[in-house]
C-alpha cells in the first residue's frame, strides 16, 4: 500500500528541504519514495546545454533520456496529480508531494513566519495532518494540531511512518 503525504506552504517555508531531508531517511530504511512537484509557474526548465534540452526547444513532443540508472522523461502534456500519483502508486512504498495545497491529500504544513502560518487557513479540507514550524507559530496558528521543529526531521519520518500501513 502506497502512503501518500503532501507538504503546503508558501515559497521559501521549506518544502524542498524538508522534503529533501526525509527521502533518505526512508529510502535508507528500505522504503521506495517518489516525490511529485508541484511547478505551478512553469519555471522548471531542462539544464539548458543538454541534448534532451535542444530536443524539446526544437519541438519534439517528448524527450526520454535513458542512462544505465535512471529514465528521464519530458513530455508536453496536461495530467492530473491524480493520475500522475495512480501510475506511481504500484511502484512506491511513500509518494511526498510538494505544493499542490488545494487538492485533497493529507498534507503536512511547513512555515518558518508569521505571515507564512497563514497556509493553515488555506489547508482547511482535508485536515491538516501536522506542522512543520517553530512551537510559537504553530501553537498560535492552529492549537491542538501536532506540530514538529523544521530541524526535527526523524520526528517527521516518524509521524509520516505512523501512518504508513507497512512502515
């Protein structure tokens, strides 16, 4: 069974490090993580001197590179995140999904500000699982919610684990 776990919040709040912190931790420990991002702007581009890059540029509908560990694939395409999390599901034991805040997974909310707390309000269905932020921002934004120090990475894995079926 696939666990599936978002974290929410503003940029510049600490997703990707967060994120970035807890894959080795579970992929250490046996558990196969896939991580969805969430490019809401379409910033993300290719490295731009590489092969697959003048592919796409020269308007090629895909370009898949294949190495002898890895397959990298670019497609000019529209898929949901739920499709894209239903083509992951049979392979991963942990899908982390950065962004993505509006749509109804559970989701971790990380914030390192006052005016970041404001996601809290924005997360408000489905529940928010836990925090991720200082005891004094998350105390204040939402009493009652587990929360955890950003710094406090194994206490997260282990929430997160909580509530995998087969950690």
């Amino acid at each position: 069974m696939t666990t599936i776990i978002g974290f929410a919040g503003f940029s510049d709040s600490g997703k990707t490090t967060l994120v970035s912190l807890l894959v080795p931790y579970f992929e250490e420990r046996g558990v196969k993580v896939a991580v969805i991002k969430h490019d809401a702007h379409g910033h993300y581009k290719e490295a731009p001197a590489a092969d697959s890059t003048l592919f796409i540029r020269s308007g090629a509908s895909a370009a898949v590179v294949l190495s002898p560990d890895a397959v990298r694939t670019y497609e000019r395409k529209t898929v949901t995140l739920q499709e894209t999390i239903e083509r992951l599901k049979g392979s991963y034991g942990l899908i982390l999904i950065e962004g993505f805040k509006r749509e109804p997974h559970d989701k971790i909310a990380v914030f390192r500000t006052e005016e970041q707390a404001r996601i809290v309000q924005e997360l408000a269905a489905p529940p928010i699982a836990c925090i991720a932020a200082d005891r004094k921002l998350a105390e204040a934004a939402a009493p009652g919610i587990p929360y955890f120090s950003m710094d406090a990475v194994e206490s997260v894995a282990e929430f997160i684990r909580s509530r995998m079926r087969n950690p």
